[in-house]
C-alpha cells in the first residue's frame, strides 16, 4: 500500500515537473495597463468573500474608515453581488481569506467576471491564518486579477487573522491562538484603518504602484493542486442524517453547490475542500474524517476553548 510519504514524494515529482514551465508567466510584474481614472473618490466598493468572518470583519472596518472620509461605500459579501452591478465606482477593495496558500478559486471567479475596470484603483487584503501563509503572494493573486480587468492597483495588504483550517485542531500543538487572544482584534483593526487611509492617498496622488509575487516555496506549492492533495487524505466527508436539523446553512455557504441535503451527502468530486460546512455547522451534522481523525469545525472549536472575538 501507498505510503503518506511516498505518495507525497511522487506528487512532488510530478509537480515540479509539471509546474517549471509555467513559472516565467507567473512572476511578471503588477501593474497599471491604463490610466487611473480618478484622482478623487466619490463612491467605492469594499467587498470579500469570507466563510468564518475575519474577511468580512477587516472589510466591515475599512469601509466604516472610507465612509468616515466622505466616501460612499457598498460593501459585502460577493456572494451577494452581481459582478455586472459594480459600475461608477472610483475605488474597488477586495478581500478574501487564504485558501491553500492562494487566493479561493471562486474569488478569481467573481474579478473575471467584473465588467471592464477602465482605469478604477483597486486594492486588495488578505486575511491568513499563517504565520506563513503565502499571504503577499495571494493578495497579489487578487491584484493580478483586478489588473487584468483594467484596475490600476494602488495598495495590498494583509492581516493576521485565527486560522479555520479545521485540519490540525485536535492537535494540541496547533492550538490557534496565543494567549486566548483572536484575531483581528483591536490592533489588526487600527491596521486595517491605515490601510483604507494609505488607499486614499495614493488615489488622491495619482500614485499606481508595481507588485510583483514572491518565488517561494509555497507559492510553488500552490501549483501541485494543494487541495487535491489534501482531499487524498479526507475520507466520509458526509452529513450526519441523526444530528441534521435541515437549516440549509452548509447548502448555502458551499461555494460549489455539493451538499445536496436532501439524501444528506456531499459530493466530494466537486467539493473544493474549503471546510465552509464543517466550519459552519451549529450541529456537529457535517462529518468529515483526515488521517483518520474526526475534522472539528472552526465554531465547534471555538466553542470548545471557550474563545470569542472580542470585536
Ligand atoms: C480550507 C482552508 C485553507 C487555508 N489555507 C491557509 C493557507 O494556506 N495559509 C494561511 O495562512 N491560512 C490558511 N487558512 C486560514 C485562513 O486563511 C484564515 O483563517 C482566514 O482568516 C479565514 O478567513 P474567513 O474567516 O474570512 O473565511 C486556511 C483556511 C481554510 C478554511
């Protein structure tokens, strides 16, 4: 039988053989193809894609600071969004979480489905659970792909934030958090307050600026298909019949529709292993299994160590 180890040497192999061709195109710079658009913000857009709420969290504070500034500001959740209603705006922020070292499959989905930008400044910010998360890589996933609609990007940012992948929580080493304090707290927020102020300004100076992505390791990683890979390791990803109360919430929050909660299984071929509906579930309904150990979703675990966000 295939072992852990000789299985994960064989994908590295294949990887990086698979991957070297590849990299040129992924480490050319980010920047402004057209001419910024404004140097003045009237109305702008703060909007992310969040499974447990520290997206949403630094989203809600930047555009509670951009609102403070005299800035009309629609901002949410892009699940809630129809990509082609975001027009006349001068400034567009956008947030996600770092999923597999890389920027969630169904945010790329979202930007490439924006009309033409036509010169807006674009921002993005991250929030991982890290420490190392690939952060800057994938916030400038997020801009590459703003750029590509004719944003001009202006700022990027991270913030540190409790991590909800589930995988690693009985493991008494991974406790998440440090001194039972969670993120973003106070301090994430006071940096996510300059980061909304450093976006203004620079759209005020007409300032666009050049990123381009670290060669890391990780970044690398991100080519093998991480979650694929982590997938060979889950196992009865199902929902629990006995403990379903039917209120439909992993139905809504899985971003590819492969709950089907009528028959109570989960269709792990399409699933992309965000854990949304482990994480989400109020019941303990969503099963999932990895190494052979039960999965313990984010609010199970918060609730376990008696951990609350303080804002
Ligand atoms: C499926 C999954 C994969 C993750 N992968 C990473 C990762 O590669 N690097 C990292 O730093 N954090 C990772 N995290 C942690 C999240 O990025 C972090 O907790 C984030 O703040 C969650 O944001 P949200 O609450 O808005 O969904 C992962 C979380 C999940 C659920």
């Amino acid at each position: 039988m295939e072992t852990r180890r000789s299985f994960l040497k064989k994908s590295v192999l294949i990887g990086t053989a698979a991957a070297i061709p590849t990299l040129p195109s992924c480490y050319s710079s980010i920047h402004a193809t057209v001419p910024m658009k404004t140097k003045s913000i009237k109305k702008a857009a703060v909007l992310w894609y969040s499974q447990t709420g520290n997206t949403m969290r630094c989203g809600k504070v930047l555009a509670k600071k951009l609102k403070e500034n005299e800035i009309e500001v629609v901002s949410g959740d892009i699940r809630d969004f129809d990509a082609a209603s975001i027009k006349d705006i001068d400034l567009l922020v956008i947030g996600a979480p770092v999923f597999y070292y890389d920027v969630p499959e169904y945010v790329k989905k979202f930007i490439k489905s924006l009309p033409n930008l036509k010169g807006v400044p674009v921002a993005a910010y991250v929030t991982f659970g890290g420490p190392e998360g690939n952060q800057y890589n994938a916030a400038c996933s997020i801009l590459e792909e703003l750029v590509s609609k004719k944003g001009v990007p202006v700022g990027l940012s991270s913030f540190q934030s409790i991590s909800s992948f589930s995988m690693t929580y009985d493991k008494e080493k991974d406790l998440r958090t440090k001194d039972n304090t969670i993120l973003p707290d106070r301090n994430t927020y006071k940096k996510v307050k300059k980061f909304a102020d450093f976006i203004k300004i620079e759209v005020e100076n007409g300032k666009n600026s050049t990123y381009k992505k670290s060669l890391t390791l990780r970044e690398f990683s991100t080519f093998f298909g991480l979650t694929w890979w982590t997938k060979k390791f889950v196992d009865n990803h199902s929902i629990i019949r006995e403990r379903c109360v039917g209120c439909g919430k992993c139905e809504e929050i899985c971003p590819t529709k492969s709950i089907n909660p009528d028959n109570y299984t989960v269709n792990t071929n399409t699933c992309v292993l965000c854990l949304g509906c482990v994480n989400n579930c109020d019941y303990q309904a969503v099963h999932m299994e990895y190494s052979d150990k039960r999965v313990v979703g984010f609010n199970d675990y918060l609730k376990k160590n008696k951990l609350q966000f303080e804002y």
